[in-house]
C-alpha cells in the first residue's frame, strides 16, 4: 500500500550520532547508525545468531555490536566477528541504500538493484544560508494518506486550527488543484484579509506591521512517495501578494515528510523553512514551538479520524471539491504501487 522503490527519510542525521536506532519504515524493521568514518548505514534489524534486535546493541568503532552475545555485524551486512566464535559463514542480513542529505538520513526500502540517487528531491533551501529551517517529529497512529489528505487541502486550518492560522476566509476562497506527471499542486489565495496570530508573529519577526490588512497565499505541492512542501506566506495587501517584494511580506515553506511504518501508522518529520531573518536563532524556535503546537492539534484529529475508520469499514465517505488535492494525489500513488506490482489495499471508506 505505498511504493518502496523510493526514498523515504528515517531520521534525521542527530538521531543515530551516539547509539544505534530501531525503525520500521514501510513494514521493514531497520537498524540505523553511523558505521566507519561516519556514514550512515542502514540494516534489517535482526540479529543472525538468535534474532535479537541489533538496534539494542551498541556501536564500536564504526562497527554494530549485538547487545544480547556479542556479535558484530559489518555495513554490508556481514558477520564480522564473535567473542570466541567463529562466524563469517552467517548469511548476511539485508542491508539498505542510504544517503544522508539536507540533515536527513534517507532509505531506499525497495529492490537495490532499481536504486536511483536522482530519485532523491533537491531541496534547493536546504542548501542556501539565505534559508533557516526548524523542525521535530512525530509518531502518528494512521495511515500516511490520511496525512497526505489533510495536507492537501487546508480548509481543516478554521476549524482544527482556529487560534493559529485559521481564518474564515480558507472556507471562503475556492482552491485550484492541477495534476502534471507524478506532481499535484493545490493552491488558495486570499487577498486584503486580516493576518491569524501565526501570521502576525511572523510579520514582527520580519519588522513588518502586524495590524495592517494581508494577502494570504497557501500552495500545496505533492510530491511521491509521499511529500508534501507547502509554500505559505502573507504580505501586506496591494503590494503584490505571493510577487510582493521580500519588503513587504513574510513567505515560507512548511515541510512535510511521511515515512509510512505500518499501514496505520507513520512517522512525520515536519518543519519550516523561511527566507526571512534566516539568522534569528530565537525566531527559529518560536516558530517551531507554533508549528509543533499547531501539528500536534493535527495528531489528535487524525488518529481519532483512523480509529473510526477501521471501526466502520464498509462506510463510504463523501467527496467535496475541496478533496481534489488528496484524491490526485492518492491517484499517483495507486498508479505507482501498481507499477512496482503491489496489490493496492484501500483504505475503508476512502476518497
């Protein structure tokens, strides 16, 4: 039910700096970690002696220690040694192609041998210090589209997120939502409206007038196998909106990626990359506070979104314009999994 012959980001490159980390990444339990010279390295955690996790080992010298007997496994995934034993005759265990990029450790959990480093975004923010970016990570209970969904179409923003960022005028603004290739764009614009507290935090972190009328821009952008970059900003009103001059506005780009675990469960790395004050380090966690309180409203209404939905099965759900944006998308993903020869399992009652 998701593609594997993509990249999928497993953490991020702080959480394997000292010990090893145990993940399941599209059904695949993983072991992560830092290996020689400290490349990061991904394998199936399984122990070949007696099947304990490796990830409840420990590193040493760049190679991963079993923590139940003792055995040392090589990046390869490869026996290497054994206290008194001999035990380079083991088969290998599964390893995964890894590459560590934009601060994110990134596995490739499908076939090895259809490996492809273009296949990976070029996250161009990342990479230029006119950009800051913050973020966290969550462990969220349902199915990743479900969060793909709720990205894709922001209309949730007056009702889920009414002290932030929602406003009356998301429901008011129609949306446009165009499908080129394997790439969905959502996209709302509302002009000469009041900014929400977020937003107003963001102006005066950017020097601007905070009570002044805005125009509001909200560009979702669908990405497989299941990223969604979502550029978002307000400017003062007649000053050229989404065009406006960076004088005159405060623009950023909220990032979502989706690692599926299970098929109702997944892990979400989000964040938000701005072009404003890049160096304001304080500004940077302010933000990140909003946003996590922001994403942790998001948790509560998805899980329990999940939990009816596997509780009613045989329930169809209704389809609204506003959907356009996750239906797309999801029709992307059913495309792709049915290249790769997945049977595709739908979700109950889904769009």
């Amino acid at each position: 039910m998701f593609p594997k012959n993509t990249w999928y980001v497993a953490c991020t490159g702080n959480e394997i700096d000292d010990k090893p980390l145990g993940r399941k990444i599209c059904g695949e339990n993983l072991v992560l970690y830092r290996a020689a010279e400290g490349k990061a390295t991904a394998l199936e955690d399984f122990c070949p002696h007696r099947g304990a996790p490796l990830s409840l080992g420990r590193v040493v010298e760049g190679k991963l220690v079993c923590g139940y007997h003792g055995l040392e496994m090589g990046c390869d995934g490869k026996t290497v040694a054994m206290p008194g034993q001999r035990v380079r005759g083991f088969p290998a265990i599964r390893s995964f192609p890894v590459i560590e990029r934009y601060g994110f450790v990134w596995v490739w959990p499908g076939d090895p041998a259809l490996v492809d480093p273009a296949k990976l975004h070029h996250l161009e923010w990342a990479e230029s210090p006119d950009w800051a970016y913050g973020g966290g990570l969550f462990h969220i209970q349902c199915d990743y589209r479900l969060m793909i969904d709720n990205l894709m179409d922001l209309t949730h923003e007056t009702y889920v997120h009414s002290t932030s960022i929602g406003q009356k005028e998301i429901d008011e603004t129609p949306t446009t939502t165009k499908t080129e290739g394997d790439h969905v764009t959502t996209s709302r614009f509302m002009e000469n409206i009041s900014a929400p507290p977020f937003w107003r935090m963001a102006l005066r972190g950017n020097h601007l007038a905070d009570d002044v009328p805005v125009d509001r821009w909200q560009i979702c952008r669908f990405t497989p196998p299941s990223h969604v970059l979502i550029e978002v900003g307000v400017a003062h009103a007649g000053k050229g909106g989404y065009d406006a001059d960076p004088a005159h506005k405060v623009s950023s780009i909220v990032v979502d990626f989706i690692t599926p675990e299970t098929e109702t469960s997944h892990w979400y790395f989000w964040g938000m990359a701005r072009n404003f004050q890049p160096h304001d380090k304080a500004l940077t966690a302010s933000i990140r506070e909003g946003q996590g309180k922001i994403f942790s409203e998001d948790l509560e209404m998805l899980e329990s979104q999940q939990r009816n939905l596997l509780a009613h099965p045989t329930r169809s759900l209704l389809k609204l314009n506003i959907d356009s944006g996750g239906v797309q998308s999801r029709r992307v993903l059913e495309r792709l999994i049915a290249q790769e020869g997945q049977a595709p399992i739908a979700l109950e009652g889904a769009a």
